[in-house]
C-alpha cells in the first residue's frame, strides 16, 4: 500500500469507495489501525474526554494537540493524518490560526480541522491559499456544545438544514477539501455528499456518507456511560482489538456500517 495523498481521498470519494477513519492519539494504536487497513487518522480533541477525563473539549490545549500529533505521525505508514485544532486556537483571526496550524502541521498532520461555519471561512481561505488543507465539522460540534445546550442532532428543522448546506458550500468555495459531519439526518448528509464535490466523513449522519469516523475508545468499547446512538461495539463477537478495527474498516467498505439503528 503507497501512503495515501489528498488527491487518493478525493479520487474515493468520487469513486465512491467508503473511507474508514478512526480517531488515534499514539504511536501503539496508529501502528495498529494504519495496519488494519484505516485509511485517515484523526488526532481528536476527543482526546480531552478520553484520554484527560474532562467533561467537554473545551480545556484541550494546542501543546497537548502537537504531543499526540507527533506521537502518530512517528508511527504512521500510509494513512491520512488529520489534527483538530482545539478550542481558542482559531477563533481571533486567520493569522493566528495560521499559527496554530502550523504547529499541527510541523508535527506531522497532513491536515487541521476546525469546528463551525460562516465565521470559518475566511480562515478556511487563509490557510488553504497557504498550503495547510483544511477538514471543516459541521452539525454537532463539540467545541461549542454549551452553546449548543448539550448533544443534539442538528440541521433537523427546514431553516437548520439550509443553514448547515450554505455553510458547507461556503467553506468548499473558500478551500475545504474534507467535511466531517456529526449528529445531522442520513438524507441531509447524503445530499451533501453528493453535491459538495468534497468528501464527507459523518459520525451519526448515515450511511451515504463518502466515509466514517468514530472515536477508538466508543467502537473499542472502553469508554465509561453510555454510549451514543452512533456508536458500535466492534468488540463484540471480536477475538482482538485487531479484528475489530479490521471489522471497522471492512463494515465502513461494504455500506455495513452505520446501520439504520445507528442513523438519525
Ligand atoms: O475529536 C474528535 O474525535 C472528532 C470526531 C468525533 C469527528 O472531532
Ligand atoms: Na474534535
């Protein structure tokens, strides 16, 4: 397998082959999924919940951001590195978003993400024209879930929905070449998919996503409470870690996963 490029991404996406992602935060399980056959890594600021034990995002740091960055990219040997950009980091101007993804970038990410729309998109602009590809997250975003009053789908309403889709097509025009979408209805995910000309990774937003993302620790089965409708126990009926990522990867090619009980 040679390491997968921007233009592999894209090339799937308009083929229509699914792109399995996984959130990984250091060297073991970067080895473990990028031999498993996962096509991108996400270096999640989820790593504040799973890894820190805080109750939102919110406090992760950019320090903390580039130590599991590197911690990756050391490891990786074909697939994707994306690294969110945490909480503050890009929020008072491009220029210092440029900083912040830079730091990202110097560390090994192949791409930054960033939460939100309409306001992101002139610093969408501003780091693509500079050569730092950008992944933009809409729907539910994490970073502003107080904002948000807690973990709800999005985009539900007429009004939501067109929100959602002008703001996609604003961070398309303005360079994003990667949209996660969370917790939004399969048929407004699947309509984007297919207009946007980007790939749209989703985490409960159907299967007619061009891929998916899960947080390792949800599809492992290893973090505490309860898990949210999106997610699968891959662990279940699997002998190892190594099967059930390689369930993962297999079910996310076939269409298998998300299932409709795992669909808004
Ligand atoms: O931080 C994260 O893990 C994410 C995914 C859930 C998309 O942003
Ligand atoms: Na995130």
């Amino acid at each position: 397998r040679k390491p997968i490029t921007l233009q592999r991404l894209l090339d799937m996406h308009a083929a229509g082959d699914k792109i399995a992602m996984l959130t990984c935060y250091d060297a073991a399980f970067a080895h473990l999924l990028d031999t498993a056959g996962v096509d991108a890594l996400l270096i999640g600021d989820s790593l504040g919940n799973v890894l820190q034990g805080q109750e939102t995002t919110v406090p992760v740091r950019l320090e903390e951001m580039v130590y599991h960055t590197r911690c990756v990219a050391r490891a990786r040997r074909h697939a994707w590195i994306v690294a969110d950009l945490p909480f503050g980091t890009y929020h008072t101007s491009p220029q210092d978003a440029w900083h912040s993804a830079m730091q990202l970038a110097q560390a090994g990410a192949h791409m930054v993400k960033l939460e939100g729309g309409g306001w992101t998109t002139e610093t969408v602009r501003f780091l693509t024209e500079r050569g730092i590809p950008v992944c933009a997250h809409l729907g539910l975003t994490p970073q502003t879930v107080t904002a948000l009053s807690g973990f709800k789908v999005q985009g539900r309403d007429e009004q939501g929905a067109a929100q959602l889709k002008a703001h996609a097509r604003e961070l398309v025009q303005a360079g994003a070449q990667m949209l996660v979408l969370e917790m939004v209805p399969a048929a407004l995910a699947g309509e984007l998919t297919r207009s946007l000309g980007i790939p749209v990774i989703g985490i409960g937003a159907g299967a007619e996503c061009s891929g998916q993302v899960l947080v390792l620790h949800d599809m492992l089965d290893v973090t505490p409470g309860r898990r949210p409708r999106f997610v699968r126990n891959f662990m279940q009926g699997a002998s190892s870690i190594q099967d059930a990522v390689g369930q993962y990867v297999a079910d996310v090619k076939s269409g298998a996963f998300p299932a409709p009980e795992h669909t808004y």
